[in-house]
C-alpha cells in the first residue's frame, strides 16, 4: 500500500476516544444507567439495567472474553504488525505501554498503582458475604492487598458467628475487595490506552511506502480491535463508574499513552543551532 499522508490517525482516534467517553458520560448521567462500583452495598450485585440492556450485564462475552483480557489481545494484534514491519521504536513504546498497564493495573511492587489510589482515597476493605443481597463486613487492607480467596474454613475471624453456623459455609470462597474510596474505571484507563497506542501503530503502518500480505492481514486485525476497543469504550462509559471515576480513567489512559511517545521525541531530528 502507497504511503498515506492526508490524516493524523492519532489525532483523529483521540477525538474519537475523548468524545466518546464525553457523551457516553453524558448519556449515563441524564439516563441514570451507570453504575456506581465502588458503593459496598452494588458492587457485589448485578447491574440493574442486567435483564433488560444486554451490555449492562457483566456476563456478556464483550466482558468475560475481550474486556478481561484486552491487554493481551492488543498483545496479540501488535506482535504481527511489528513481525511484519520490525522497528525498534515500536518495540519500545510497546514496552512502555505495557508497563504503564502492569504498574496502574496489575502489579507496582504491591499492589497496582489503581488499588493504591482507591486505598489512599478512603477505600475500605470488604468481604462480600456469599448467599446475602449486598451484605458485607470490613476486613483489613491486608486481605485486598493479598488478592486471595478467603474461607469460613481458614478464616473463621472475618465472618459473622450466623454464616459460620450455616452447614453450606464449608463451601464458601470468597476474594475481598476494596470500595468507596475513588475507584478509577480501570476498564477506561485501558481501552483509552490501548485504543490510542493501536491507533499510533497503524499511523506508522500508513507511512510505509509498501506493505507484504502478512502485514496487511496485522493491519486489518488492529483496525479491527481498534473498533471493538472504543465499542467497549462506549458501554463502559454508559453503564460502570461514577462519572468521576471514568474521567479520571480517561486522563490516566492519555497520559500512560504520553509515556509512550518518549522513543517518538527522543528520536525526532533536533534543530540546528542557530550561527549567529
């Protein structure tokens, strides 16, 4: 394919990714259809609008098979572009997107950066108990840092003495998880980057004088999770979160994709000093 110079695609992707999450936000808020998550007595809880809005429903493959995973099948779009077109700047901004991700959203010496800001933000540690509509009691922080299941059979301390007599509380597994607090959309935080990260990539594939098969098939495939990406972007911003909370998701997405333009200005020609 010749080389394309006629559209900032980053530009017009951030647009995109901005607006969406604008209206979306908009849309949920005169609609009453988010849902707030980080409320103790809802987050355990189906969505209300579940039964009667597909994509409120935290069940439907978007969420369990893409959203869950979505940095790993950005992963999997991203290998074959650079396969098929190497450079090392690709490879270094990939680096640095994922560590962005890694520190805000899965593991920074600890905790994520996200769960630390939810701690630091006032949020309480719970243990939803199972069986119960909503009911929950306060457990240390320690148990959410740990990320484990706990059990009335190795945990007997944090559960109430009525669960403990229930002959089924054998069985019962349960993970903690913080709430209230500023619980950052991390769904947000991720799609915004991976959106904006894609769409960089298939602007370095526009300014290619040609491409092989092998390359056009990766570039077909990115532009493909580009639109699932910012679909989700849309039902995100419509049905979870406070609208604070995607926002500040947004924002952290934009600036985690700011990161990944450090091998871009490193690499940009400097301006000849000026001979007087």
């Amino acid at each position: 394919m010749p080389s394309v110079d006629l559209l900032d695609l980053r530009t017009a992707i951030f647009l995109v990714t901005a607006l969406t999450v604008l209206f979306g936000t908009l849309h949920s808020i005169s609609n009453e259809t988010f849902l707030d998550t980080s409320d103790p007595l809802l987050t355990s809880l189906p969505h209300p609008l579940a039964a009667t809005h597909y994509f409120a429903s935290k069940r439907n493959p978007l969420n369990t098979i893409f959203l869950k995973r979505a940095w790993g099948w950005t992963t999997a779009a991203f290998l074959p572009l650079l396969f098929t077109a190497p450079s090392a700047r690709r490879a270094a901004q990939y680096a640095l997107a994922t560590a962005s991700w890694a520190a805000l959203a899965a593991w920074f010496f600890g905790p994520p950066l996200l769960t630390r800001l939810t701690a630091l933000s006032g949020g309480e540690c719970v243990l939803h108990l199972p069986g119960s509509r909503g009911a929950y009691v306060p457990v240390p922080h320690a148990y959410c840092d740990a990320g484990a299941a706990v059990a009335p059979a190795t945990h007997p301390q944090l559960f109430p003495l009525p669960f403990l007599a229930d002959p089924g509380a054998e069985a019962w597994r349960v993970v903690p998880r913080l709430t209230r607090g500023h619980d950052v959309s991390g769904h947000v935080f991720l799609l915004t980057l991976a959106v904006l990260f894609t769409a960089d990539q298939l602007r370095q594939s526009l300014k290619l004088r040609s491409w092989s098969r092998a390359h056009t098939y990766a570039v077909a495939a990115n532009v493909a999770l580009v639109v699932l990406w910012v679909f989700s972007l849309w039902v995100t911003s419509v049905y979870f979160h406070s609208p604070g909370e995607k926002i500040s998701g947004y924002l952290l997405g934009v600036a985690s994709f700011g990161i990944t333009q450090i091998p871009v200005w490193l690499s940009s020609p400097k301006p000849a000093a000026h001979r007087a």
